[in-house]
C-alpha cells in the first residue's frame, strides 16, 4: 500500500511539472498549402508556455476554425461540418480509444487527439507534425507502398468500429446519414451533377476526337445520377456494415516515415472526420483507390491491395473474438465489385479536384451561381495532363465495361 501511494505521488508530481502554469506567446501560420483543405481555415500556433516546474518550452497545436468567407461559411453551415466532427471525435473515437484501453490493444492509434473547441466553429487539434508525421504531395498519386499502408490501416479502423457496433456502443443513429445517401442533397444535386456537366463540355470542346462517343454517353448520367446514387445504398447483402472514415484521401492522412528509407511509410494518422458515417466498408475502399493511388498501381496491384486489406481486418476481428465475423476476401471482391459506380463518380468528380494544377480551380462557393453549378470547376482542372492521366482510363475501363 506504501509503494502504492509513494507511485501515485509520484505520478501525480510528474503530471503537474509538465502541465502548463502560464502562456506568455502566441505565433500562427497556415498549417496547409492552398487546395488541400476547402471547408475549413488551418493554422500552427507555436506556443510559449511556463511549465509548474518553472521550465519554459514550446509547444505547437493546430487550430482549425470557420472559414471568414461568407459564402463558403454558409455553405459549411449547411452541412454542420464542425458539429459533426466534434461528434466523431467526442462521441465516437473516445469509444475508439476505450476499446483498445480495454482491450489492451497496443497498436497505434489511427487518428489524432482533440485537444478541445468552442461549439461549433473552432477546435484545438494535436499538431502531428511535432510527431514526425507530413502530408503527401496534394497533386501526386500515392504509389504501392502507402496504398498498402492505407489499406491495411482502413481494416484496422473498420474492425475496431464494427466491434463497437456488434458492442451496442455506437449506432445509425450517432452518425450524420452521410451526404451521397441523404435525399436531395446538394452535394449530389450541385456538386456531382456540376462536375458531370463540366467534364462533358471539356470532353466535347477540347478532347480529341476519339473521346466524343464516351463524352456523349457520359452525359446521359446526369439524367441517371441520384437514381443509380441512391441504389447504392439501397442493398445490405453481403455487406459488413461498419464506422467509415467518408472522405479518405492523400491530404486526409499523415505519413509517417521509415528513418533509413525516406520513401517508406510506416504509420499513418486519418484527419477531418467530419464526414464519418455508419455504411459499407467499400466505399472507403473505392474512395480511397480512385482518389488517391497510382493508376498503374490500383491497376496491377489492385488483388494484392485487397488482400492486404483483408488480412487487416481480419487480423484485428480476431484479436477481440470476432473471427467468424469477418467477410471473406470473395465477399468483399463482390461488394466492390457492386459499388464501383461510386468508384466511377468520385474519379469523375472528386479526384480531378484534389489533385488539379495551375489554372485548375474548384470554387466552393459558386456551387449556388444561378448560371449553374458546373461553374464551380473550371475548365483548366479536366483540361489538366495529370487529371487526363488520371482520369481517361477510368473512362476507357468502366465505357468498356458498360457501367454508363
């Protein structure tokens, strides 16, 4: 009992020497280069404090807050992105980190801390940068290696979410319905549909000739869109239904990297939850391939990948005694396979966005201009050599194939 209370005192002294007594300076700067975040402003504090052992230190955090921009802010508002992250980091991911506390789970930790926030326009957030971790080049595709790394990472994140669900600790109704499956939402009113529209003009007025019969069927979509959107949603067969991250791509998650091999990941943290929903595990899958891996490499080592993914899950379904829930590698090539509409769209749409140079700009804000929402995306993001890499394959795939 003596060494008991000597050890709390102990701990306790250590604790109240390293918290903060006083902070005597603030500095910020932008924590993000241009395009890589569009709902939200964020920034670095470099923080100076007095620590109670009279020790003075610096410590960095990031502070993501409201954008000043009137239009862009009401946009925001409608979605409630802040509230809906605060929620995910509040409610869901402390559920995250007690089940592995519980489970004495020792592996690491997907996302970031929440240091704290006002309601709900600004929150304090770890700065992960002090830990090593950056974030991949916005308009570079991620090669093999951190695909793997991802996909491995989402079948951990997907296990430890549907643990708690089979749990009863989290629900449908502690996530926002996610904003693909909501009814008459902008997002694919505006938003897909503006893209579409855009894309088909360029294909008409800039590509060669050989893409006018894929431009002209593609246009037809637009008719099609929400009806084949929302049938995605509609079948539960054969679909493990569990916590999605929603909007997985390269500027959404920090690389940490192997000391000795600089080009090697080796641990990753997932940002901006703030689209998180209960769902199928693939359309984070097909979220994250179509935005953000090599086309070569989705394409050749899209098994592998799969597989890899599929082991994780597993893996970690086994560790907390839930083995025989785990879809098989079959299953899961299946719901893929059922989904890829969603893989389709998002190349069409999302992708070329985040990954556009130069005069490639997506205007959030002109989603509502009364001339149409098409004139969100500029001309110079599909007219892009990295987005016609990117995209013209995809294309060429899913033209082939019949999906549109």
């Amino acid at each position: 009992m003596e060494e008991n209370a000597w050890l709390e005192t102990i701990l306790n002294k250590n604790i109240n020497d390293n918290s903060i007594a006083k902070l005597l300076n603030v500095t910020t700067d932008s924590a993000v280069p241009e395009g890589v975040n569009y709902t939200s402003i964020i920034k670095r504090a470099t923080l100076e404090v007095l620590l109670h052992s009279g020790r003075k230190s610096k410590i960095s955090v990031i502070l993501k807050q409201n954008h000043n921009d009137e239009e862009k802010a009401k946009m925001i508002a409608e979605f409630s992105m802040f509230k809906k992250e605060i929620n995910i980091y509040t409610n869901v991911l402390s559920k995250f980190d007690q089940l592995m506390d519980d489970c004495q789970d020792n592996g690491d930790k997907l996302w970031c801390n929440l240091i704290g926030y006002k309601p709900y326009s600004f929150m304090v957030l770890e700065d992960l940068k002090a830990r090593n971790f950056t974030l991949a080049e916005r308009t570079k595709f991620q090669d093999k290696n951190h695909a793997l790394l991802v996909l491995n990472s989402l079948g951990r994140f997907h296990a430890l979410g549907y643990v708690l669900i089979k749990r009863g600790l989290l629900s449908k109704e502690d996530f926002s319905v996610f904003y693909m499956e909501a009814q008459d939402s902008t997002i694919t009113n505006k938003f897909l549909k503006g893209g579409l529209r855009k894309l088909c003009s360029v294909i008409e007025n800039d590509w060669s000739s050989e893409w006018k019969e894929i431009g002209k069927k593609l246009k037809k979509q637009e008719d099609v869109l929400e009806e084949r959107i929302a049938a995605l949603f509609t079948s539960k067969e054969n679909s493990f239904q569990t916590v999605c991250h929603g909007d997985c791509w390269t500027c959404n998650i920090m690389f940490k990297y192997c000391p000795y091999e600089k080009e090697i990941p080796i641990a990753l943290k997932f940002l901006d939850l703030q689209l998180s929903h209960l769902n199928s595990h693939g359309f984070d899958i097909l979220y994250y391939m179509y935005t953000s891996v090599r086309v070569h490499d989705r394409t050749a080592y899209w098994n592998e990948l799969i597989a890899e993914y599929h082991r994780s899950l597993k893996s970690t379904l086994t560790d907390y005694g839930m083995e025989a829930d785990a879809p098989t590698l079959d299953q899961i090539h299946a719901e893929l396979k059922r989904l890829e509409y969603y893989g389709f769209i998002v190349s069409l749409s999302i992708m070329p966005i985040t990954i556009a140079e130069g005069d490639g700009k997506y205007e959030m804000e002109k989603l509502n201009d009364e001339n149409g929402p098409e004139n969100a995306f500029t001309t110079g993001i599909y007219n892009g050599e990295n987005v016609k890499a990117a995209i013209q394959p995809v294309l060429r795939k899913f033209f082939d194939e019949g999906l549109f």
